[in-house]
C-alpha cells in the first residue's frame, strides 16, 4: 500500500468539495501535478505561478486538455484577472526540482488571502511548507492571519504530529 502524503491528503479533501461544472484556481501551479488533477475533475482552472519554467511545466503535463487557462503572473492578482471562481488552491514553497532560492512569500500570500476574503467566493485549500527559512516565516504569517479572520470562516488546520516541519493544511469555506 502507498503511503500518503500530504498532497493525496489535500486532493481527498477536495474531491468532497468540487464538482464538475466548477471553476478552480490554482495560485501556485509549479509543476502542474494539482492544475492536472483539478481540470482532470472540474470545468476551468486557472493555473497561476511567476516562473515561466513552472508555467511550461504545468503546460507539458496538461497538454492534453483545454479547459486550463495559463497567467504568468503572481496570484495576487487572482482577484483582478478572474471574477467568478469556487475556489482557490495555494501549494506554497518552491518549485519542487527548481530553484529554492525562489520561493512564495508570506506578504504576497496574505495580501493574496486578504483580496479573496473581500470576493467571500467559494473555498480556499492552503499547503504550507515550514521546512525552509521562508516557509517558517510565511506559515506564521498565514496562521497569524487566519486566527485574525471572523468565526464565520471555519479554518480547519491539519498538521503532522510527528514531524515539527512537516506541510500543513489549511482548508477553509465562505
């Protein structure tokens, strides 16, 4: 039996919660594993990240569909590009195999979170890596911000018990 891991754990979660005739965007589609699974399950993703290199990536491995539409551009712009979406997905780090100096940031990520929060639109599934230096900084940053939010975001957070810089995930519904 394979052992799972905190994407299979991510994606369980989102299997209860999208639908086909849905539209879900992908803030950070790095090497496009997520962008592939959503459009494989719903009708549009909007796959975001900065880097060509993982924008070509996520597009090698979808080549196949059409429902994907592609922005070169940071997912604080989500709120501006795109007017109706069901939910948004963050797989914060870098760029699994890329360079790790280039990382997702805890400003750009809230920023990001605080713009959704105002639309009120749909869910939003975190995966935080504290692992690196940035990720420490952009997971307290996050859980900072959440703990700050009106009780009627019910944030559900799951961390590894047994591992101090394990991934968490953050899940929560407007």
């Amino acid at each position: 039996m394979k052992k799972a891991n905190v994407i299979d754990l991510a994606h369980n979660i989102l299997l209860k919660h999208i639908k086909p005739h849905m539209t879900i965007v992908d803030a950070t589609c790095g090497n496009g594993h997520d962008t592939l699974f959503l459009a494989s399950r719903v009708e549009h993703v909007h796959a975001f990240d900065i880097q060509q290199e993982a924008l070509d990536n996520t597009r090698s491995l979808t080549k196949d569909l059409d429902n994907i539409t592609y922005h070169h551009t940071s997912h604080e712009h989500i709120t501006k590009l795109i007017s109706n979406y069901d939910g948004v997905i963050f797989n914060l780090g870098y760029l699994p195999k890329g360079d790790k100096s280039i990382t997702t940031h805890h400003i750009s990520t809230v920023n990001t979170l605080k713009s959704l929060h105002e639309k009120n639109q749909g869910f939003v599934l975190i995966v935080a890596y504290p692992g690196h230096t940035e990720g420490i900084i952009e997971q307290v940053a996050l859980q900072s911000f959440l703990d700050k939010q009106d009780i009627k975001y019910e944030v559900i957070r799951l961390p590894h018990i047994t591992k101090k810089d394990a991934p968490l995930i953050y899940f929560y519904t407007y």
